[in-house]
C-alpha cells in the first residue's frame, strides 16, 4: 500500500496534513472533507488504512 498512499498523497485532487506527537507520526489523507487514507509512523512501525474502495481515488499510472 505503501506506493498506493504515495499515489493519493501526491494527487493534486486530495490534501493531507501531518501531526507529529513525540515518536508517533500520522499522516492522514483527504478527497475534499472526507477522509480517505491515513498512515500511523510509531518508532519504526508503519501501518496504512484506507477507506473501502479507496482504489477509485488513486491517479492513473504515467508511463
């Protein structure tokens, strides 16, 4: 997922905003209001959600 939330995070169509809290990192990503993925950074575990179908909002693939 990890090249996915790239995708949607480098989407000039979606924002993201960053909070850092001492060892923990969040990175959430929005499609207008709506949250559509989010990756939590603890010491040196990275973990990825995103929505059901979050698919439908990823850029196609440049060649």
């Amino acid at each position: 997922m990890k090249t996915e939330f790239d995708n949607l995070r480098l989407s000039p169509f979606h924002s993201y905003e960053t909070d850092s809290n001492g060892d923990k990192q969040v990175v959430k990503i929005y499609c207008g209001e709506l949250l559509i993925a989010k990756k939590v950074k603890l010491k040196k575990s990275i973990r990825y959600f995103g929505i059901k179908d979050y698919q439908e909002y990823l850029s196609p693939e440049k060649e």
